[in-house]
C-alpha cells in the first residue's frame, strides 16, 4: 500500500492512496490495483471535501467526490471519507483509526486498523468489504511490523486473506 498525503497551496491538499495484490504464486488475472487520488479543500480543521479519480483493475477510471472527517495528534489518528463513486451502482467508504503511543524516547507503538465498504446501490447488497491492520514499532520515520488484509467479496464469494511484514517511511 502506498499513501501520500500534500499539501500543494494553503487549504488545498492531494492525497493517494494505491494498493496492489497478488497470489504468491502468480494467477494471472487475479492481481489487482486500485489507485484514488483527490483534491482536498481543506475549510476546517478537521473538515474537508474532495473531487478525485479513482482507478479500479476491474471498472476502469471512476469519478469521485468525498467528504473527509478527521482528528488527530501525535497519539491518535481517526479518520472517516465517505466516497460517492459516480457510478450507477457503487458507492464507498473508508474508516482510519491509529493508535500510536510512545514507549520510549524516539520508540512508539503503532497500530493501524482501516476498513473500506462498497455498496452496490442497483443490486442493493454489499459488493465489498476490507479489514486492513498493521501493527508494528516507529522509530524517527521509520515503522516496520506485521500487517493483514481481510477481502470480503459480493456476499457469495469467500473471504481472501492476505499477510505479511510491513515497512512504512515517513517521507
């Protein structure tokens, strides 16, 4: 998974968010991409509403707005960004929640919970559901720990689960 977040001119921001997956022993047409990246308008402190692009391995190129909702310290991170996709079916949305306590002097705790849920509004069930979790150490800008991915696809497909070491740089 690869995030950015930027700010490019006093209440405006780019963000992304990219994550890619594939089997271990390489399926072709089982590995996937999906990419958004946003325009934020930052009109409060913790408040924002955005217009982006989301790219799907699946559906193409998808129209987006959101609204992001979000609090945070050195501590806690909580985030919520409810995504419209414009797209007669779909719709999505995205829950963060960190929890980053120091241990040491330049040693902290990290620990990451994110969810995604995709409705489809035509056939009126869930078309997808995703648990990402990391839990690891920071020390200065550097986390390295253990991370999973829990996929929930369309409500007769199976779960896919997906783990393995992590390493995030804070640039």
């Amino acid at each position: 998974m690869f995030s950015m977040n930027k700010t490019i001119d006093g209440n405006f921001r780019f963000i992304n968010s990219t994550s890619a997956a594939a089997y271990y022993d390489y399926l072709k047409g089982k590995t996937e991409m999906v990419s958004t990246s946003s325009i934020v308008y930052q009109f409060h402190k913790n408040i924002g509403i955005s217009g982006g692009m989301q790219y799907h391995f699946a559906k193409g190129f998808i129209p987006n707005i959101a609204m992001h909702f979000s609090h945070g310290n050195p501590t806690w991170l909580i985030a919520l960004t409810p995504y419209y996709n414009f797209m007669p079916w779909n719709s999505l949305e995205a829950a963060i929640a960190e929890f980053k306590p120091a241990l040491a002097d330049n040693l902290r705790l990290f620990t990451r919970l994110q969810g995604f849920y995709s409705y489809d509004l035509k056939k009126d069930e869930r078309e997808r559901g995703i648990i990402n979790f990391r839990l690891g150490l920071t020390m200065k800008k550097y986390t390295v720990g253990f991370g999973g991915v829990i996929d929930y696809y369309r409500p007769t497909a199976n779960e896919i689960q997906n783990y393995g070491g992590f390493v995030r740089v804070e640039i």
